[in-house]
C-alpha cells in the first residue's frame, strides 16, 4: 500500500510536465462544450436591438424584458411547453428506469429460453438510431388512433434497449448471486427477492439510467414534432422551434428563443448538480469491492 | 442552417417512408373527392375544424370567427414554418390524421397535390377567383382548372437600398440588372469594406423569384406530364449575370439571414437587398439600427422600360383531402382570405402582405421601419400587379435542396453559374422519374 502510494506520488512529481498535456486537452474539451452555454448566457441577455450589432461577448441589457416578453408571448405558452417536457421527461424517465431495471434484472439473474435471443436483440436495437424509427412510429401510433397525444411522446421512449444493455450489466455486477441463493433459502418470493434484494442493489444504476434518459428525452425534437400536431401538447424543443421557425415573411424572435434555450437548460443542470453525489457512491462502493 | 440540415434529414426520411408505402394504397377516387356538397347539405351538429398555420395570433383571428359561427368551430394549431412544415403535414396526410385546414406555401402546394393530401376546392372557389391577381391564382391552380388553396399572402419582390448611403456615394437607383451591376462596381470603389449586395447560395426562393422575373418556367403540366425547364434561356441568365458580379468581386457571397450577413446590414457594409414585401419586417428585428435609413424600388429590369418582379415567399389556405367536412373548412377559408375584416385582421395581427388585390391597395401607413416612405404599399401595389406567374413543381424540395450544394460549390470555386442551374434541372428530373411522374421530353 505504502510502496503504492509512494509511487504514485513520485510519479505524480516528475510527471508533472507530461500531465500537462492530458489537462491541456481537457480544458480544450471543456472550453468547447462551455462556450455554447457561456454564449446562450451572453447571447439571453441582449436586446433584440443589441443581438446581432454588439460584440459577441459582452453583455446586453435586456435579459430581463426578454424573460418578461418570453413569459407574455402567446399569454404564457412558454410554461405550457416547460409542464409537458417536464410531463414527458419526467414521466418518460421514470418508465423507462423501472422498464429498464426489471428487464437487465431479468436478463442478469435468469436463464430461460430465448434469453440470448431477447438480449441479442436489443443489442441490435441499440444500434438503430431513434430518429429512423420517428416516421415508422408515427404511423403505427396513427394506426391505433394514439398519434397527437401525450402516449404518443411517452411510450416510444419508455423502451430503451441501451438503457436495458446497461441495466443488465450493472445488475450482473451488483447483485451477487449467493445473496439471490441466501435470500430464497429463507424463503423471500421471486417479488420480494427482485423488490428488496436486487432493486437497492441497483439504484445508483437506476440514477444513471433516469439521467440519461431524462435529458435524453428533454432535448428530443424529432419524435415530438412529427407526432403532435397540437400546440397545447408542444415540449420546449417543438415550441421554441416554431418561434424560429416563424414563416418566410416573420422575422425569427432571436432573443425569445435564445432566452427560452437558456431557461430551458436551467432545471437539467439543477438536476445534474442534484444528481452527482449518487455517482459518487456509484463509484466509491465499486471501490470498495 | 441546423434547421434546414434538419429539414433535409426529415425530407429524406419521408421520402424514403412514403415511398416504400405510396405504391400499394388505394388513391382516392374521383368521386369521393369530388362530392363535398354532400357534407353541406347535411352539417351534423357544430363541426370542429383544426387548422395548422404558422402565421402569428392567428388564433385571434380565428376567435372572431368562431364567435359569429357556432356551427363551424376552428382550433388553430400553431407549427414551425418552412419546409419542416410542408414534410409534417404531408407524413400526417399519409398517416391518415391530417389537419382540417393547412397553411400551404406556395412552393409546397404541388407536392401536396401529387401526394392526393389536398381538396380540390373549384365548386367552393368559383365566386372568389376574381379577388386575387391571375400570378398569385397561377399558383393554386398549377395553371390547370383545379384549385387547390385560396390565396393567402405574397410576397412580391422589390430592391430595397440604403437610401442616405446611396445619395453620398452618388448612386441612383438602378432601373436595370445592368446599372445595379455597374452601382455594385462603384460601391467597391467608394467603400472598398462595403457590397451593393450579395448573391446568397442558401436562399433557393430569392433565386426562384428573381429567375420569375426573367420569365422563367420551371415546370409545367400538359395533359398528364409535367415538363420541367429550370435550366431555361432565362434562368441561365440570371445566373450568369450573378456570378459573373460574384465572380468578378462586385458583390459578395455571403448567405442571406446568418449573423455576419445581420451585422453587414446594421454596420451599412451592405447597401441594397432585392427582397420580397416582407423585407420591413426582417430589416426591422435584425438591422434595427438602420431604421428610417431604408428606402424602396422596384427591382431592377432585364429591360429598360419593363415592370416585372417574382414572387419570393407566400401562402395558400389548403383544405385537406381527407377532412370530413371540407365545405365548411372550404368556407372558413373563403372568409379568412377574401373577407375585408378578417384580411384587416390578417395585416394587423399576423402582419401579412395580403393576396386578395383589393386589400393591397387598402394598406394605409407605411411599416414604421420605413416611415420616410410614405407610398410604400403603392408601390407594393404596382410591383405586385406585374409579378409573373410561375407554376412550381411536385419535387421543390429537391430542387431547392440541390440549389444550395450546387450553388454552393459554385459561389466557393467561381465556377459557371449556369452549370449549378443545369445540376438542378438534372436533379429535379431525376428525382421525379424515379417517383413515376410522367415526364414530357
């Protein structure tokens, strides 16, 4: 341990130049995927007067009219748009991880006939991308009479193979088997063995699951736009797009949408920030084992 | 630029969806789309009616006339414009769920046409045929007896030019594409940071409009074929007229409504604009400083002495095939669009251009962007009566979409213009063989 920790250190001290360059790249990393989020930021903040004739990076004066005209545009559409992404994010997340959870449960801790088959499947699933099965859905749910409703937003994506991939494996790895063995000699049921022995085990891979698909879902745009037809059932992504997309004879309202964008971004970073500390325990009881 | 990616993306997908399930379903046969005097007669109960547009507080609109007909309810769903909207509308046509009513640009209509997704509207239409100009009926008709939308707004084009920057340079207003090229030149010499104008490779419907102007015909129905001719003697000359100025430095080539091109208009790098009647608006959210400064004329001519312009931009009022009650959304979108109320309503709420010719002479104060132009709707007036007709093809699409790589390409390598054009004539026909048009050679 002791000899480890030395050497760690040591090399830690004379590899210091070497290490400048994995840090060099990572802050090239995070300066790019920061500098879209610093310019909406930036950019929110400007008056539609201020947006395209001031620099680039200084702020603007008109963040607040720009929250107050976003909030007033069409009599307040905008938190109509921010309750259904919640609706659809939230609710679809939520699905999803318990659909997900119980089938790489399943698949983990079970043998039975066509397993393999099952697996192999969604394995090639996760290999089609979501945005070719949009249209091909669209139509199926027309067909059932679904189509321009909240259904039609939700269950597509209650079903998510990678999700399941994942499930499976952390389940694999978390729950052992002699604890399943332990708990069915004394007599737990397969519900109650899958309810309080496996799903505890699995919840820091639930949380990722749930992230991954609750932002996954929040910045979807093409399922949604091709399935509602109804405004009043718009997430942010398709209602923000309409103001972007206003007709050739209709200036685009840049400085609605931009502060819209960055609103709309807020409640995802809450919940990162919210989120992290179970993937700490994520990681450090992986430690530990 | 994500948003038109987007839209190809869509295009693509569609057509790729439509295509492997357009063949074995049943068309809709004559009879049954022909029959709407059948649901007249008979209204049972107050019909609901939704209606997909884009056009800003049209459901204000509508509430006035869901308050003087209890019988006909409209719901107004607002969409994204473009040609997002035109692939959306057409997957719900073959869905089977489409809207009542569709706001249907102009470029669109053919494609909604050849899918069956739109109502022949003649037997509702007939009374009001005289209300808009024979250009703007051209392009709801295809130039066949069939009609299929009412005209809701144009988009005429003019030259609007920075009146003060023009006076201190000297520059009169060019009446021909020959004195706007030699007005180019000198704005190079005056101010060698600042263009007359720029050709933008990103905009296939200025393009279009100013092709119109030279007397392009890029389709035409003859019987059951279609002819195509977009790389006409016309549009070969509009385009090499452009890239010779591209060419040879005079104007710039830097896309229409992108930051920089925003920035050029605000900082007067950018002197003049040959836009559609819109244009107050545009100038107005993007280059706000220059207010007031913005003066407007006709375009310039192929000919002295001519007064032709195109069309760049506008809608119809569509009625969908498949509505159960198509003579009352027929009858709605009489009203929306011939009615001196809700046209009133259409100008002040949804700040259109009308179609109907007699509100275009209606229009009183000019846009308070250009308040120094007191006769602006009467020039709006004039350039819009000599707007050629134009009819647009099934495949619009595609040809728009190849507008832009090839002009692309062209405006990056100065290559011939007129070969971009050719690629486009190439495309559209490929592309429309391969969907089983009937072709005229």
């Amino acid at each position: 341990m002791a000899t480890v920790s030395t050497a760690a250190h040591r090399r830690a001290r004379a590899g210091r130049p070497v290490g400048a360059v994995p840090t060099a790249l990572l802050l090239l990393g995070a300066l790019y995927c920061l500098f879209p989020v610093c310019w909406v930021l930036i950019a929110a903040t400007k008056s539609p007067g201020e947006l395209f004739s001031t620099a680039t990076l200084s702020f603007g004066t008109g963040f607040l009219d720009n929250v107050a005209e976003l909030f007033a545009y069409r009599d307040g559409v905008f938190w109509l748009w921010a309750g259904n992404t919640l609706l659809y994010a939230g609710g679809g997340a939520l699905l999803s991880t318990a659909v997900s959870a119980v089938s790489g449960y399943t698949l983990a801790k079970y043998r039975f006939p066509g397993r393999d088959a099952i697996f192999n499947l969604l394995i090639g699933g996760i290999l089609v991308p979501a945005v070719v099965l949009a249209i091909p859905q669209y139509l199926l749910f027309s067909k059932i009479g679904l189509a321009d409703s909240h259904w039609a937003v939700l269950l597509p994506q209650i079903l998510h193979p990678y999700s399941i991939y994942l499930a499976r494996i952390y389940a694999a790895a978390a729950i052992p088997d002699s604890l399943l063995e332990a708990g069915r000699i004394d007599g737990a049921g397969e519900w109650r063995l899958m309810s309080r022995v496996a799903m505890p085990l699995m919840v820091p891979g639930m949380v990722t699951i749930f992230l991954f698909q609750f932002v996954a879902i929040w910045n979807n745009f093409l399922l949604p736009f091709i399935m509602l037809g109804d405004d009043g059932k718009f997430p942010l992504t398709v209602g923000l797009y309409t103001l972007l997309a206003a007709g050739a004879n209709q200036p685009a309202l840049y400085n609605l949408i931009l502060t819209g964008a960055l609103l709309s971004i807020v409640p995802l970073i809450a919940l990162f920030l919210t989120m992290q500390r179970y993937w700490k325990t994520d990681l450090s009881s992986g430690a530990v084992k | 630029m994500r948003a038109n990616r987007l839209g190809a993306a869509l295009a693509v997908a569609l057509t790729a969806t439509l295509a492997s399930c357009g063949s074995g379903e049943p068309t809709e046969s004559p009879e049954a789309a022909q029959s709407p005097a059948a649901t007249q007669d008979a209204p049972q109960g107050p019909v609901t009616l939704t209606y997909w547009t884009w056009a800003p507080n049209m459901d204000k609109i509508v509430e006035v006339w869901n308050k003087d007909h209890p019988d006909i309810q409209v719901t107004v769903s607002k969409q994204a414009g473009g040609d997002d909207a035109a692939a959306k509308f057409l997957t719900a046509a073959k869905a089977g769920n489409p809207p009542d009513l569709v706001q249907a640009e102009y470029q669109h209509l053919p494609s909604f046409i050849a899918a069956d997704a739109v109502a022949d509207l003649k037997a509702e239409t007939a009374p009001i045929k005289g209300e808009f100009s024979e250009g703007l009926w051209g392009l709801v008709t295809l130039g066949t007896d069939a009609v299929y939308g009412i005209p809701q707004d144009s988009g005429p084009m003019m030259l609007f030019y920075r009146k003060d920057l023009f006076d201190e340079y000297g520059i009169a207003v060019p009446k021909t594409w020959q004195e706007y090229g030699e007005a180019a030149r000198t704005v190079r010499k005056k101010d060698p940071k600042a263009f007359l104008g720029t050709f933008s490779s990103k905009d296939p419907g200025a393009f279009t409009g100013l092709a119109q102007q030279a007397g392009a015909q890029w389709w035409s129905i003859s019987g059951e074929s279609w002819k195509v001719g977009i790389a006409d003697e016309a549009t070969r000359k509009v385009a090499d007229y452009w890239g010779a100025l591209v060419k040879e430095g005079a104007i710039d080539d830097m896309p229409y409504f992108t930051p920089e091109w925003n920035k050029a208009l605000n900082d007067g790098r950018l002197l003049s604009w040959p836009s559609a009647v819109w244009a107050p608006g545009v100038l107005s959210s993007n280059a706000p400083k220059a207010k007031g400064k913005w003066a407007v004329a006709p375009l310039p001519q192929w000919n002295a002495g001519e007064s032709y312009s195109g069309f760049w931009g506008g809608s119809s009022t569509a009625v969908s095939a498949e509505s159960p009650a198509k003579a009352a959304a027929a009858q709605f979108a009489t009203w929306l669009n011939t009615d001196p109320a809700a046209i009133g309503l259409l100008v002040e709420q949804a700040a259109i251009y009308p179609a109907a010719t007699k509100a275009q002479s209606a229009l009183g104060a000019a846009p308070e962007y250009f308040a120094t132009q007191p006769d602006f709707w009467q020039q709006a007036a004039a350039v819009s009566a000599g707007a050629r007709g134009f009819t647009f093809g099934p495949n619009v699409g595609v040809t728009y979409n190849t507008f832009r790589d090839a002009f692309d390409k062209a405006v990056q390598n100065k290559t011939s213009f007129s070969d971009a054009v050719q690629a486009m004539q190439d495309a559209t026909v490929a592309d429309m063989r391969k969907a089983g048009f009937q072709l005229a050679s």
